[in-house]
C-alpha cells in the first residue's frame, strides 16, 4: 500500500537542494505537495518589509519553475497557516506535514498552533533543521547557560564536527494526480504598486541559481581577498549572499561547508586567513540567530536591561533626514541611498550609518531597526536585532556606547578617493578626494549642511549615557 501525500511547507528555504523537509518527505513516499502559505498578519510587527516582499515574489518565482520541473507544483494559499494547511490536508488526504524549523518567536508560536491543529486530525507534522548550522540547544556554555559573548561562541562552534551541506536535489517528485487550488503568485500582493524596484532589478537575482551562482563565483575568486577588501564599499569585497541565505535559498550548512574545504586547500597565509575572515561572518550569523531564539523579547528590548533607562530623543526630522540620505555627512547620505536604490547597505557602511542615527542623533536603535527592516532585502529579524543593539552598545557582544564612529575618518578611511560617495550621491560628484567625506561636502545648495555638529553630538551622547549609569561625566 502507498503512503498518503506528504505536505512540505516552504517558509524561508525556498530551496529543493539541501533541504531536509523535502527530502523526508521524498523518502517516505507517496506524492509531495509543497506549499507556501501568505499569513503576514502572523508575524506582526516583524512581517516582512517592501524591500523583502520584492524578494520573495522574484524567489517564490524561482521555485515554483524547480518545483514544476520536478513534477510537483507549489501551491500558494493565504493564511491563516492552520487553516490553510489543515485544509490542504483534508483536499488531498495528506498524512504527514514536513517543514525546516525557524526560530524567530511569531515564527515558534505559529509552528505550535499548526502542530495542534494538525494532531487533532491525526496528521504527523515533524520539524528538521536547516536554517542554522547547530541546534541553538547543542552550543551552551560550560555551565549549560547560552553564549552572550560571541569569541567563545565561535570557538566552540570551530570545535564541533561538520555535518555536511544536506540532501542534494531530488531527482523527481510524485505529485497528486488532482490539480489543487492555488493563488496567482500576483495575488499575494508582494510586488510595490509603484515600481519603485529598478534599482533592485539591476542588482540581484533572487531565486536558489542565483545564490549558487555568487557562492561559487565568490568562492573561486574574492573569498581570498575578503580579509582585505570587506571593509571597503567603494570595492566589490563582499559575497552579498545575504539576502540568499535569509530566504534560505542557500543552507548556511552549504555556504559553510563548500568555504572550509576552499580554506583547506590554500596555503597559510593572507587567502587563508581571508577565507577564514568570511566563515566568521556565517559565524555571527549563527551566534544572532541562537540569541534570539534563547533572548526572543530581544527583538524589541534591549538585552543589557539598564538601556531601558537610556535618554533616546525623539525628532521626525532628523529621523527623516537619515532615512531619506539628507543628514550632510557624505558616507552616512551614500549609505542610506545605496539601501533605498538597491535594498542593501554595505556592511562597513551600516555600522557608520546605524552609529549616527544612535549616538551623532540620539534616535532609539528601534527606529533603525524598523527602517532597516521594511528596506533590506536581507532583512533578518536575529541579524537585523543583534546589529541594531551592537551598535547601540545594548546587546550581546555590544561596541561599548561611547564607540562612536566618527563619519568623516571612517569615509576618509574606507572610501578614500570618494568613489562609493561618488556613486550615490552625485551631487558631490565633482569634489576632489580631500574634501567629499567633510560635513556639507562643499556641494552646494543641491547637498543639505550637517544636521548636527559631531563633535558636539558625541559630548551630548557621552553625557546621556553617564546620566543613564546615574554618574557625572568626567571632565
């Protein structure tokens, strides 16, 4: 006798190669029926933003067209999700629900409610990992309590065996013989009703070929340099997977595993200790997402309770003038463009960018958190959160609070003949080198004077921190 239809419901591992939900579900027989199911209203404040609603339209795009060639369609529904999958259960007879476990706590609560809805009609629902590298319950402490310091965080996870990317791609899916019922992608409404998008057409290819695509092209060339040329964004030194790997159209197991063995066969040296640079990138990656899942109030609170008693100010100006790439420090301005125009921000450039909004402005770490949210296509609520509070000096690991970045030396640091300025923001484009990273720029009336002094800003940032801790400022 065959087994019932299995259901494999995607979320965010919109992939058919390493993903072990559908390679259960192959493995246990009978015909697959994948599908995603649109419940935004499930995840409240943190559902997925403009700039990551534009991504999972081009991917779920993506994976229909493998899905198709499989044999086995994805069907699209609306929510809410138990309904939705309890429905589709009774439609096809399915016996069994198989899905990759996510962590974020909306995530968590929805994955409880469908689990009971589903038992109660006797259909099997099993989890399996692959969002992360290791279980956030397998890397504890020596006292059994969660890491809140990432170097010991990393080199514990070091030590631990490699599992491996995951199941490779099924050759061929069985599928109902019945058509089901689904949703045009257009009708889940994730496009812009303006096409504000250009910008993010030309610089990504959502979807699992393009994430396999830059992990190879970053592999066989710029993971050598990465050490060298990561903190430059007038250079192309990142691998830009970010977006790919929040989707999960790329294991972070795969991206891992295929680096270590690209590590192992260079000589020691500067590509090596360049390769082993970018690992550590997965690293905190995987170090956000186990904090999350153990501090989940974290992705609205900060994690060191005393910034609860921080003096933030409030000011929709100047809010909107960082926002909006208008606050007259040139290396801030390109970096708020460069996220409106293509829903990214380069790594070097968000820590500038998110410093200003919370020390050079005083402006609570929320706010760019929410903005960051709704405008990166990389958008990753553990990610998003630990950068947020680290920069604000009020998570795990955090830069201490009087960091502060100033803008003008980091600009003259990083992006030294002006090219990254030069490119988003063009209305410096004619200045020389000397001067296009100083307040003002010298633009013009076309480009605003600085919103605030920094070196005042930082005596006022130091002061409120001081009046937080309750003490005089020195001197």
């Amino acid at each position: 006798m065959s087994a019932s239809p299995s259901i494999v419901w995607f979320r965010r591992d919109l992939r058919v190669r390493d993903n072990p939900a559908l390679a259960a579900a192959v493995a246990r027989g009978g015909p697959v029926i994948p599908v995603f199911v649109h419940a935004p209203e499930e995840e409240g404040e943190w559902a997925p933003g403009a700039a990551s609603r534009w991504w999972l339209h081009h991917s779920l795009e993506s994976l229909g067209r493998s899905l198709r060639s499989l044999g086995a369609p994805l069907v699209l529904r609306r929510g809410p999700s138990d309904k939705a999958l309890l429905d589709l259960a009774r439609e096809t007879g399915a016996g069994a629900l198989y899905r990759n476990r996510l962590y974020e706590p909306a995530a968590a609560k929805r994955d409880r409610t469908v689990a009971r809805a589903l038992a109660a009609e006797g259909i099997e629902t099993e989890d399996f990992p692959g969002a992360l590298l290791f279980e956030p319950s397998e890397i504890r402490t020596g006292a059994g309590d969660p890491y809140r310091v990432f170097t010991p965080f990393w080199n514990r996870l070091l030590s631990l065996p490699e599992r491996g990317a995951g199941p490779e791609k099924p050759k061929r899916l069985s599928s109902i013989k019945k058509k089901q019922r689904s949703l045009p992608l257009a009708d889940l409404d994730l496009l812009p009703e303006i096409d504000w998008a250009e910008g993010l057409r030309e610089s990504w290819t959502p979807g699992e070929e393009g994430a396999a695509g830059l992990l190879k092209r970053f592999l066989a060339g710029g993971i050598g340099a990465y050490e060298e040329e990561r903190n430059r964004p007038d250079r192309e030194g990142t691998s830009r997977l970010s977006p790919h790997l929040t989707w999960g159209e790329i294991a972070p197991a795969r991206a891992w595993t295929e680096a270590r063995r690209r590590a192992s066969r260079m000589r020691k040296g500067k590509a090596r200790d360049s390769a082993l640079g970018w690992l550590r990138q997965i690293g905190w990656r995987e170090f956000a997402g186990h904090l999350l899942h153990h501090y989940p109030h974290t992705a609205e609170k900060p994690l060191r309770e005393e910034f609860r008693r921080f003096p933030w100010r409030r000011s929709r100006k100047d809010r909107d003038a960082w926002r909006e790439g208008r606050t007259g420090y040139p290396i801030v301005d390109a970096g708020m463009r460069q996220l409106w125009r293509t829903g990214w921000m380069h790594n070097r450039v968000r820590m500038i960018a998110g410093s200003f909004l919370v020390k050079d402005l005083r402006l609570h770490w929320l706010e760019g958190a929410r903005w960051f949210w709704d405008t990166l296509v990389d958008a990753d609520l553990a990610n998003n959160t630990l950068g947020w509070q680290w920069v604000a000096g009020c998570g795990a690991d955090a830069a201490p609070y009087f960091r502060i970045f100033n803008p003008v030396t980091q600009g003259e640091r990083y992006d030294p003949e002006g090219a990254y300025v030069k490119r988003y923001v063009p209305e410096l484009a004619g200045l020389p080198a000397r001067k296009i990273h100083h307040p003002g720029g010298g633009g013009g009336e076309e480009y605003p004077p600085p919103v605030v002094d920094h070196g005042r800003a930082r005596e006022e940032a130091l002061l409120a921190l001081a009046a937080m801790k309750g003490k005089k400022k020195k001197g």
